[in-house]
DNA sequence: TTCATTATTTGACCTAAGTCAAATTTCGCG
DNA sequence: CGCGAAATTTGACTTAGGTCAAATAATGAA
C-alpha cells in the first residue's frame, strides 16, 4: 500500500510541465515555529499543507484532552479531512511539533485549477484514495489490535514516529493512556 | 456530512446523458442469494456492487473470527476500497445478508470510461472522499467512544441496522464480544 | 551549572469488557 | 403445531487497560 505513494509520485511526474506550473503558482512557501496552529477546531480548513521539513499532527479535543489523529512528517500532506472536503467548520486543529516549512495550496484556487488541469483532478484522486486506504488501516488496528500490538506496529513500521514524538502524543495517537503505554515500553 | 450524499446525487443528476448512458451500458443488474458471497479473501476486487435491494455486508477474519467492516443497505455501494483501488487481493469478503439485488460495475470498464467522460473522475472522486469521511467517523468511535456510546451511535443514527443485523454481527461490527452487546442493551 | 519545568515511570487500585459455560428464547421448517 | 438449530441472555470469573498519585528522569533557559 506504501507503493501507493509511488505511483501517485510517478503520476505526477506524468504531469506536463502546464499543468505543474499551475500547480506551482497557486503553492507558496511558509515557515511556522514550533507549536504554532495552522488550523484551529471550529475553522473551514481552507488550506492543504505539504510538510516541506518538520514534523506536525492533526488531534482534536474530547473531553478537554488532546487526541492525535495523524501525525506528519517530511512530503506528508497535512489537511483536516472532512473540514477541507466539505469546506464546513471543523473540529480538528493542526500543529507543528517542530519549526516547520510548508507548502500551502488553498482550496478554491485548487479547484478552479482542477476545472482548467483536468489531470488534477485524477491527482485528487489518488490522494482520496489514499488517504482512505491510510484511515483503513488506522480503523483495522483499533478493530482488532491490543494496545501491544498497536505500539509495536508504529514501532516496527513507523520507528520515525517513536524517536521524534513525546509519548504523550504516541499514547493518544495510539487510543491509550500514557501510563498504559510506559507499562507497555517496559515490558518491551 | 450525510448530506454530502446528497451532493453526490445532485452531482449525478447534472451529469450529461451521453456520460449517464455509459455508466449504464456498463453496469447490469445481478441477484444474489442470502448467504452468497460476491467477493473472497485474496480475490481482486474486480467489480463494484452498487445495492437496489435487501442488505450485505464485508467482513474480514481474523484468528478465524468474522470482523464486520461494513454494512450495506439500498443505495449503498459496496466494494472492498483498498482491493479495488489497487486491484490487488485484499482479505475481506462481501457477503449477501439477505437476497440482494445489485448493479455491477467493472473496475477496468469504469476505468475506461472515465478517459472519455471527465464527469466520472469527479464522480470517482466523491465517492472516494465520501468513503474516506465515513471510516473517518467510524476510526473516531473506536479512538473516544466506549463500547455503549458506540451502540448508542448506531442505535441513533442507523436505527435500521439494530433492527435488521443479528446481534453477532452488530458486536463485530462495534469491536465487542456478543455477550458485552447483549449486556449492553440489557442495561438499555 | 542549576533550577524549574516537562516528560516518563512506577505503584496501588478500579472498571470496562472479554472468556467460558450454561441457560433461555426465537424461529424456520416439516 | 412442534421440534431442532440458531440467536440471545445470564452467570461466574479473568484481564487489559484506566485513573489517581507520587516518584524519577530529562531538558532547556538563565
């Protein structure tokens, strides 16, 4: 599923160079620091966000605590899904855990650009898509993993995520407490 | 967010004839048996069953165990998304309920069609992000929700499924034991 | 360096939900 | 109608993971 990402990267490069430049035009670069919101709950995410550099998460609150829905890393495309896909108020906030650099496209320039670039709209596509296949695998793990099992699987397969995130952030990205998951890491 | 189904469908019914004509030269109606299965464990997801009558849903097994993923009713269109999106084997099966009736699409006809007529890449699209909205909702009840404020939701919002699915299937469907569902709707 | 803040661990106890086993209830069918 | 299988409930017990509180450990700014 990984190589997913492949092909929408070779799909791009299929792109021609018109249709890119478009895409570049409506693209533009911007720093955040470190805890910086580039979204806030109850905002229409307005903006797609490209981790140029940095590390960021999307969480949302309940019940006053803070739950990690996604977290981002280099080439990773920060949106809050719904809010974004429906351009209503949303829940979601997003953050930049370290300074970061992003490349921000909004969205009604992005889909005028889809109207006149209809390869973007394949492009769309393919990030839909793969974002669903992503939610997927997130709903199979809370389906019918262990907390153990969970860890241990963003433990083998995202190892970036563990070196670089505070467990705090981990523990509520994985649905269990902090100190479940400290218990966890002791016993391996 | 239900009502981006009806954007969907309002979508549809601006779409050109000449587009519409083609999606129904290449779909046919099919019925199915209770008990049948429209797709199996490593099997590509070929095809696209779009529901006119009765109730299916996908499952996967897991230590032998049926996980239920997705219950179908009229209108809804079931496929096993990362199967057919990649047309690869996948591990879920799509089993019939009760008889069904169904429109079948080919993925590789659709595929074709939608080259010619632009319409159905947007169309693709919705579908794709109404997909992605909605296991979205579903990663969150199992990321905030316990399992009665999970049962509460669907009692609320898809009062039809309590009463058409047996309860083996709704506590699958919900991640929990069928003994803790009854226990449960024993305590209401 | 040092102190203060934040992150992580550990302990004691609690609770939601699971498991296994045994009733019941419900229902399709002859 | 009546029986056998399937669906659902109930009981007794276990366990994964939560909560609250306190103790360490790690970090970063002055």
């Amino acid at each position: 599923m990984t190589s997913y990402l492949e092909k929408i990267a070779s799909y791009i490069k299929s792109i021609d160079s018109e249709t890119l430049t478009e895409l570049q035009r409506i693209s533009s670069e911007k720093k955040y620091k470190k805890g910086d919101l580039l979204l806030r709950q109850n905002e229409i995410c307005e903006k797609s966000y490209l981790l140029l550099s940095g590390i960021a998460r999307k969480y949302y609150l309940n019940d006053g605590k803070e739950i990690t829905t996604e977290l981002y890393f280099e080439n990773d495309l920060a949106v809050s899904f719904e809010s974004y896909t429906l351009q209503q108020p949303g829940r979601e906030f997003i953050e930049a855990l370290t300074d970061i650099t992003v490349s921000i496209t909004h969205y009604q320039a992005f889909q005028d650009a889809k109207t006149k670039y209809p390869k973007l709209v394949t492009l769309d596509l393919m990030l839909a898509e793969y974002y669903g296949m992503w939610v997927e695998h997130r709903l199979f793990q809370f389906h019918t993993m262990t907390a153990t099992e969970r860890y241990l699987d963003i433990l083998t397969k995202s190892p970036h995520i563990v070196q670089a995130v505070p467990l705090t952030i981990i523990a509520s990205y994985l649905g269990i407490s902090l100190e479940t998951l400290s218990r966890i890491r002791a016993r391996i």
